[in-house]
C-alpha cells in the first residue's frame, strides 16, 4: 500500500481511450457505472485550462456493501472511482484508491479484521484485473 493510498499506472492510451476501457471493463465484469465526470470539460466551461482528466466511478453492491457493513463509513469513499489523466508531459495515467488503504482510513481494526481483509483483498483484485485492462496494450 502507498504511504497515500493512491495506485498510479502509467497509460498506454490518451485519457478518454482509458477511461472508457475502463468503464467497458468493469460493465463487462457486472459492475454499474454510476457516473464519468469530464473536469477538464468542467473547467472549460467556466473558462479554466485543465489537462485531459476523467472519472469513471463505479461498483455494485455485492463487492462494497460487506466493506459498509463492516465499517460503515466507508460509503464515504464508495463507490470505487479511478481517474485517467494527462500529466504536463503528455503522459497518460490511472489512478484509484487502494482498497486496503480505504479500510485503514476507517480504522479496520475496530471491525472483523479477518472480513475486511477478504473484502479488500477481493477489491484489490478485482480494481488491478480492471486496471491493467484499462492501461496495457
């Protein structure tokens, strides 16, 4: 786990390219694509430069429900949501929270550590299976 939680994969594709790999990934997989949040469209329209920048968020209620059920808050931080960027080099990038980062910031320890491991672990494969689909060639 990064000492921030965030998971970073570099692109093979440009930002829209990878987000909607994703979003197919992930609907192919049985998960609801709740929403795509274009923020470089946003800035734009309010005449601001931002870069290529898009969120895909997304999930289903079986894979985060038990997380909630275990640590409530966690609602706070699902659905999962992953954000394809274009940095100041051109360089495309994936990025998602870690799931095992998610249940620290909710002090997992205060729940059943043995299901949240489980649930996590199962998000952790379950976002880098979606990740690695979204990014490589």
């Amino acid at each position: 786990m990064s000492a921030n939680g965030l998971i970073t994969l570099p692109s093979v594709r440009n930002v829209k390219e990878t987000a909607d790999r994703l979003a197919a990934e992930a609907a192919a997989k049985g998960l609801t694509i709740f929403a795509r949040i274009d923020h470089a469209a946003g800035a734009k329209a309010v005449g601001l430069p931002l870069r290529p920048t898009e969120l895909v968020i997304f999930g289903n209620a079986a894979g985060g429900t038990p997380l909630m059920q275990a640590l409530q808050t966690t609602g706070i931080d699902l659905p999962l949501k992953a954000l394809a960027w274009e940095d100041a080099d051109g360089k495309f990038w994936l990025s998602y929270n870690d799931p095992a980062w998610i249940a620290a910031r909710h002090e997992a320890g205060k729940g059943d550590a043995a299901a949240v491991a489980a649930v996590t672990a199962r998000l952790a494969a379950a976002l880098a299976g979606l990740a690695k689909a979204a990014t490589a060639a």
